[in-house]
C-alpha cells in the first residue's frame, strides 16, 4: 500500500476507535497561520490601509465618548471596548486618535477567534490534520479577513460567541474514559464559563442568546448530549448571563425600551408594510439572502460549508452515539441561528451579516468533510483535492482584490471621465471605506471659507446618524456633529437621546447655540428646508453640488447648504415630520 493511502487507512481506523490523528506539524503550521495572519493584519492597518473608518465604526467610536448602560440600538459592549482602545492609546503615545487606534482591538479578537477555531476543530475531530484545514479554509473568506479589520458590533460577539462554543464543548466532551453508559458528573465550571462569555457577547450584540436554543436542540438530538445538560448548573449558566445584561435592561427601562423597539423595527415588526406585500417580496428576499451568504463566503467555501452539513447529517444519523456527539453538537450551533434568519428573510430583508456567528461552526463542519475527502482513499481523492485548493486560492485573490481595489480607481477615473454610470459603488465591494476622510475636508473647506477673522468655526448638521458620526471623527477639531433626520422622517437614533441643537445654556437659560453659523448637509426635502431650516436661521444660501474625490474618482456628490445665524429649530410635536 502507498504511504498516503497508509495514513488515510490510519485515519479511518483512528475515527473507528475515537483515538487522536496526531500530526504536530498540522497544529504548528495552524497556529504559525494564524500568527502570521495577526502580525500582517497590523502592519496593514498602522502602515498602508486604505479602508477609512466606517460610518458605523465612527457611530460606535462617537459612543464611546459617551459611555453607558445602553445605546439605542445596541448594548455597551463596543462603546466600551474602543474606550479601553483609546486609553491604551494613550498610555503608548498616541495623543491623538487614529483609525488604526480604534480598530486594534478587532485584530486582536481576530486572533482569539482564529486560535478557538483551531482549538476546537482539533478536539471535535480529534485530528490535527482538520484544525490546519479549518485555518485554510478561514483564510479564503472574504467576510474573515476584512472583517478581521474592521471594529464593527460583529468583531467582540463573534469571538465571545466562539470562546463560549469552546466553553459549551469543554462542558460535553467524552473524556477517554468516557462511554455511553459511563457517563461522568457534568462540568460545571465549563458551562458556567459559557454563560459568562455568552453575557459578554451579548453585550456587544444578541446573537449568543441563540446558545440556549442550540443547547435544546441538543438534548433533543442527542441522549449523551441530554445527560450531560441535564443539571441545575444548566440553569445557574444562563442565569450567569443574564446577571451581566441588569445594568443594560435597567438603561432600557429607564429609556422607553428604545432598543428592543429599535430590533425588533429591525426584524419587519414595525408594521409599515402590509403583510400581503410582505408575501410578495418573500422569494426575492430569500433569495438574497441565500446569494449572500454564499457571497460572503466566496462561493466555494460556502458550499464546502453546505457538504459539511451533509456529512454531519449522515454521520449522526447512522454513527454510534460516542462517535456522533461532535456532529450533533456542530449541528445545533450553526443550523437554528441560520434558520431562523431563513424564516426571517421571508419576512424582511436580512443583512448579509447577521447571521455571521454560525459561519464559526459551519466552518468547522466544512473542514471536518474537507479532511475527509483530502484524506479518502479512493480514486477521486485528487479531485477532491483540487477542489478545496481552488476554493482557498479563489478566495484568497477575492480578499486581496478587496484589500487593493483603490488602486483600480485612476485606472477607472481615466477611462470613464467620471461617468455617474460607472461610479464605484457599482463595481467596489469595499466602497463603503473609502472616501469618508476626503468628505470631511470638503465640509473643513466650506467651514474655514465661512469662518470670520477671529470667529468660531460653523456647526455641522446632518440628515443622517452614520454620516454625522464619519464627519465628528474625520474633521480636524472632532466636533460634535449634529443629526436632525428623525425631524424629517429618518430613523430615530442615539442622537435622539443626546442633547440637540435647541439645547439651553446652564448660566444664562437661552439657547447655547444662540447666533451661531452652520453647514447642513445631507438630503433635505423642500419641506424640511421650508418649514425647519430657513425658520431656524437668519439666512440659508444653498452651494452647487460638491464633488468627493477619491485617487481621481468621483464617489460623493453632496448637497450642501451654507446657514447664518442660528434662531432655534422650530418646536416639532410628537410623530410630526417634514
């Protein structure tokens, strides 16, 4: 017998009796991978990134600047770790607040994430080989490793999402000496450690409350699964979290419930929409939501995902319950939280991204049927083989062309004169990160052109939560920029609970900004200038359209207007918009 056809038969013999594939270089290579992919991560951010801040980002990084129990759409947990990023900042040097400052902390739980996907691949499959599969696998999603940049609600949640599963199957896993008629006392400490880090994540965003349901699915499936829950400890894990959410649910009393009203608007609860519209645009927005799954996942890897689950499925039906506890237990981590969001999206629209946090068990499904078929002794091993190759390499150049895109800009820029048909929001996958810097100094330039010898620079008002936030970090002086889109039929948002423009002087009971000059910018209906803004200043002078430029592309076209001498905003009542 060939030497590779000798390992796979050890492989198999080694699945049979539940032993461990050891192969050391697999775990160092993992681990040398996912190193590597931390210290690349920062040098890209601190020496050559072209991504700006976010405006979600920049919304979180405003938070924090003012820190508490609760924001309007989410818990404290973002606001107060970029807190902590700035401090440390500042203790290293950095008097200033740069991207690469605000983002730091998503690289290092990029890293914690990466090691608890090795970590447990290896103790699931008990087999070196997987744990390298699912770190290469890992590398070839786009969604991965951009987001592995980017200090977004998703970054904390996902990486306590996956201390907790590695918490949840520390609590379940069958020791050598285990079997299914032997069955050792639980491991409190295990599950108490996933309630703790289930209550952080959920601090960050919602999504660890799935545990509970993916834990019921397991004492169903499962009898060695439903043993080894079945204990009062169960209970004191998930009273654990939600001890961590009273300061956050005690800030929702006090404020109207504002951010459980705020999800579920969010979730298609808002009632605006008929339910026999709801019922027409259900296929389309399925199907959406299905393409974008497999687009965040570079096609190829989201259908080893898909072959992962298959596997599983098989395994677990017809494999002996010692054998199949690690099937059953990937399975409910990854299908409810992608279920419900199927059910959801023929409901409402569902962003791509919210259903990330079962990508960290459906990858390792996917490296468990990737090692598997790299593995197989037969005939097809080869193709097999070149498929996963070409699923890592695909998704690889994907990643790399999201991370250089702005290079094609002057390319485009030249050859399109800067046709509004070919605008980059057309064809840039990363569209959203570019250009935010170069809108605030178009704003900077109108402010200083404004400002009288001697005299304070304008204020800044927006029609919009994310585009005052991106401007309030981008413009030298860090203004408090303010938004007024619920004033015109917007969303409400946190600036609804921040002090506004009508906001009164402590010393003297008139308004504080009373005479003051400002730039408005943002859509503005000729209603909303009628009746809130030429009534709120002593003269509004409207400018052409300004043009955004980046690396020679137009991106932004912005209408903005010049306004002298604030009066107050008009007393608005409750539900009246313009």
């Amino acid at each position: 017998m060939a030497e590779k056809d000798l390992n796979s038969a050890q492989a198999a013999a080694a699945a049979a009796n539940g032993s461990w594939m050891r192969r050391p270089w697999c775990v160092w290579t993992g681990l040398g991978l996912v190193i590597a992919g931390f210290i690349s991560n920062l040098v890209f951010l601190y020496h050559h990134c072209p991504f700006d801040l976010s405006e979600d980002e920049s919304h979180y990084w405003q938070w924090s600047h003012h820190l508490a129990a609760g924001y309007y759409s989410k818990g404290p947990g973002i606001a107060l770790i970029i807190h902590a990023a700035v401090v440390v900042g500042h203790w290293l040097g950095y008097g200033h607040v740069t991207m690469p400052i605000v983002r730091t902390p998503a690289v290092i739980f990029a890293l914690i994430s990466g090691l608890a996907s090795l970590f447990l691949t290896r103790r699931i499959f008990r087999d070196d080989r997987a744990g390298l599969m699912v770190i290469a696998l890992s590398a070839a999603v786009p969604v991965f490793v951009v987001g592995s940049l980017l200090i977004t609600i998703d970054s904390p949640m996902y990486c306590f999402w996956a201390l907790a599963i590695c918490a949840l199957w520390g609590s379940v896993e069958l020791s050598p000496q285990e079997s299914a008629g032997n069955l050792a006392a639980a491991r409190p400490l295990w599950l108490y450690a996933t309630g703790v880090l289930a209550g952080l994540g959920i601090l960050c965003k919602p999504i660890p409350i799935f545990l509970a349901a993916s834990v019921a699915v397991m004492m169903l499936a499962h009898p060695l699964l439903r043993r080894r829950f079945k204990t009062w400890h169960s209970l004191g894990a998930v009273l654990a979290a939600l001890v961590i959410q009273i300061p956050t649910l005690i800030w929702n009393a006090q404020h109207h419930w504002i951010m459980f009203l705020h999800i579920g608007g969010e979730g298609g609860l808002e009632g605006k929409i008929s339910l026999g519209a709801k019922l027409l645009h259900a296929p389309l927005t399925l199907g959406m939501y299905v393409l974008s799954q497999f687009g965040i996942a570079a096609g190829f890897v989201a259908l080893s995902i898909v072959l992962g689950i298959v596997r599983a499925v098989k395994h677990a039906r017809v494999g002996p319950a010692e054998q199949t506890i690690g099937d059953v237990f990937l399975l409910a981590v990854a299908l409810p939280l992608w279920g419900f969001y199927t059910v959801l999206s023929l409901w409402t629209k569902v962003e791509p991204n919210w259903p990330a946090a079962a990508f960290f068990p459906g990858m390792i499904l996917a490296a468990g049927w990737a090692t598997e078929k790299w593995n197989q002794p037969s005939e097809r091993r080869r193709a097999w083989r070149g498929w996963i190759v070409v699923a890592v390499i695909w998704g690889f150049s994907l990643v790399v062309l999201a991370e250089n895109v702005q290079r094609l800009y002057p390319v485009v820029a030249k050859i399109t004169h800067n046709n509004r048909r070919f605008s980059p929001h057309h064809w840039d996958p990363a569209f959203r990160l570019h250009g935010m810097k170069a809108r605030a100094e178009v704003i900077e330039a109108i402010r200083e052109k404004m400002t009288g010898k001697g005299g304070l620079l304008p204020l800044v008002i927006t029609d919009r939560w994310d585009t005052s936030s991106s401007l309030a970090f981008y413009l030298p002086d860090r203004p408090f920029v303010f938004c007024i889109g619920s004033l015109i039929g917007g969303r409400q948002s946190q600036f609804d609970l921040w002090p506004g423009l009508n906001q009164l002087n402590p010393a003297t009971g008139k308004l504080r900004f009373l005479g003051r000059d400002a730039v408005l910018t943002g859509s503005f209906p000729w209603s909303s200038l009628k009746h809130l803004i030429y009534p709120a200043f002593n003269k509004v002078v409207q400018l052409p359209p300004q043009l955004v430029h980046y690396h020679g592309v137009v991106i932004k076209r912005m209408a903005v207007w010049e306004c002298f001498g604030f009066k107050g905003l008009p007393e608005v009542k409750r539900d009246q918009t313009f």
